[in-house]
C-alpha cells in the first residue's frame, strides 16, 4: 500500500498514540520521564485531531447513510479528548489528579480509535480509489509538517498551561460556529450531568 495512503497514516498515529499512552504507565515511577512523555502524547493528539477535522472527517463520511450525526459524535468525542489534555495541562504531572484525567482521556480515545478503525477506515479504504487516498495522505503530511513548524517556533516548545488553556478555549469557541440556538442548547444539556471533566474528577478524590 502507497506511504501517502491516507487509512496507512491515520491508522500509524492510532497505533503511535496507543504507544505513547502505555509509555506513560512504564514511565509512573519516573517523575523526569512521565512529563516528557505527557509533552509529546498532548502534542500527538491535539495534531492527530485537527488533522482529522480538516482532512479526513468529510470523506469518510460521505457515503454514509448516518454521515452528519457520526461526524457529530466523533466532534463531541474530540471536544472530550481536547478538553482533558487542555484539564491536565493545569495539574502536575503524576498527581493524582493528573492521572484521573489522563486515564478519562485514553478511556475517550480508545473509544475514538475503535470506532473509525472498525467501520470508516476500512470502508474507506475499500470503496475509494487508490489516488484519492493518496492525495488526502499527500494532505495530511503537509498538514502535520505545518502544525510541526509551528510547535517549532513557539517561544515555549513544551508548550505552557496557559497556551493550552487559551487554545482548548479557541476550540470550544470554534465549535459554535454555525450552529443554531437549539443546536447549542442541545450540546450543553448533553454535557451539562458531567459538568466538564475536571469538576468530575475533582468531585471523585480529596486533594
């Protein structure tokens, strides 16, 4: 199958952001590498998710019978993902806390991976013709040699609690953009019995 294979790359990040997840249980009793670790799997996901709204979502989708409210679901699983990285960037690394989050996180991104490998991947990569996954493969590799650069020439490479809060809160911003009242009202009330992860995981341990 071509490199530039677009299933190829997407399922290679899958299987690189599950690595990075067991990296950060070897690396529990090791508090100089679980940071590090933490710095490049919050990286990862955050990357591997603006890729997949920019690039992949619409197509995947686009034969689907039940195309609009999947792509709805993977959005609401996404906002998840985004907002426990955004949560655990404000802890210490390897507080209890911390960890609480994270593991909310993977439970949120296994659910993710498992749900586009067991049916949109491998339809997509059934039915549509070899160069259309190339040219999206061809897209996706500029779009995280782009998101690269950027992380690049930011003044903090490890990226700050602040820059990720501010970031997490552009993204919820997005995520309204073009959505009716009702549509809105809809999503909070959805989400309003979790009260955002943090408030949950703080309502399940004593500091």
């Amino acid at each position: 199958m071509p490199m530039a294979d677009i299933v190829t790359l997407v399922m290679a990040d899958h299987a690189r952001i599950r690595r990075l997840f067991a990296e950060l249980e070897t690396a529990r009793d090791s508090p100089s590498r679980l940071p590090i670790v933490w710095t490049e799997l919050a990286g990862c996901l955050e990357a591997h998710l603006d890729a997949s709204e920019e690039i992949t979502y619409l197509p995947l989708f686009a034969d689907s019978t039940t195309g609009d409210e999947d792509r709805r679901q993977l959005a609401d699983q996404d906002a998840d993902i985004r907002e426990a990285v955004a949560e655990a960037r404000l802890q210490p690394a390897g507080s209890r806390l911390w960890w609480l989050v994270v593991s909310a996180a993977q439970t949120a991104v296994d659910r993710r991976i498992d749900a586009i490998e067991s049916v949109p991947l491998r339809r997509f990569r059934q039915q549509a013709p070899e160069h259309a996954r190339e040219a999206l493969g061809r897209q996706w590799i500029r779009f995280m040699a782009a998101l690269d650069g950027d992380h690049r020439t930011r003044p903090d490479p490890n990226g700050s609690r602040e820059l990720g809060l501010l970031r997490h809160r552009w993204r919820h911003r997005r995520r309204w953009i073009g959505k009716s009242p009702t549509q809105r009202d809809e999503w909070r009330h959805r989400h309003a019995e979790s009260g955002v992860i943090r408030r949950r995981a703080e309502g399940r341990i004593s500091l």
